[in-house]
C-alpha cells in the first residue's frame, strides 16, 4: 500500500517502522526469555558451583545450559546456595545429599523409575493379567494352573 507525501514521493507502510529494526530493513528479531535486567548485555554463562566461577561459553552445551563445569557434574559432593548438594545426571539438576543412595550420580527418584523400566514382569504378574487377581481359587488357582503348564510342556 502506497500513499502521497506532501513532496510527491510515495511512501510505503512496509517501510515505516517503530525504530526497533536492524541494519538490513527488517524488523530485529527477539531472542527466548527477553527482557529483564541486562537483556541486551552478553551474558557469561558461569558454573553456579560456590568458589568455582569457570567461564562456560567454550564448554560443551550441555554444560553451559546447566549452568555447571564438567568438575562439579561428576564431584560426589559440592557447596551449592550454602548447601552441600550434588549434580544429578537424570535431573540435570542439583540435589541434596540425602536424595542419593552411596556414591551414586542419579537420585533415588530417578533410579527407581529407571528400574522400574527395566526390570522384567514376573511370571505370576503374567498370569494374573491374564486371569485376573479375582479368580475363584485366588493364588492357589494360579500357582496349580502354572504347575500344569509346566508339567504339560
């Protein structure tokens, strides 16, 4: 769309715009989580470890998007917000020391679904999924039954 200006040119609503655009015409684009203090300042990116403050912006990704060195991501115990904590692998995220079972890197929660998903479903859960839990016989039905397949075969 084209309008006349009082010089004769005409002017194209594309082309006006609000100041924010950049060297090329088009509007700039704005980043994830913009605004907020220091928007437009580069951000180091720095292990949240207490003492530690190793720049991460030539780390690996995943270091930098978790704000952790790759040191203090396998360290069995670190001080974290003044607490003593540690990286959880599972989490991506630091827990207190009680949440772990010895010198493990996963947290109780995470491991006993991991088990979970991996552990094989017993022959008698088989069975009572198939015949269900409320049989006549109850157990004594299913463990007879199981007895006779193994005779049978």
């Amino acid at each position: 769309m084209a309008s006349a200006s009082p010089n004769g040119f005409e002017i194209y609503f594309d082309d006006v715009g609000d100041g924010s655009s950049s060297a090329g015409g088009s509007p700039a684009k704005k980043g994830r989580g913009g605004g907020g203090a220091g928007a437009g300042a580069a951000q180091v990116s720095r292990c949240q470890v207490e003492g530690c403050n190793v720049d991460l912006s030539d780390a690996k990704s995943y270091y930098s998007r978790h704000k952790v060195c790759a040191k203090h991501s396998k360290s069995p115990k670190v001080l974290v917000s003044g607490l003593h904590q540690r990286f959880c692998q599972q989490c991506s995220r630091f827990h207190h020391l009680p949440e772990f079972d010895q010198e493990k890197r996963s947290c109780r929660r995470r491991l006993a679904g991991h088990n979970e998903r991996r552990r094989k479903p017993q022959v008698t859960s088989l069975l009572s999924a198939r015949y269900g839990s409320s049989s006549i016989f109850g157990e004594t039905f299913l463990n007879y039954s199981w007895q006779i397949f193994l005779y049978c075969c």
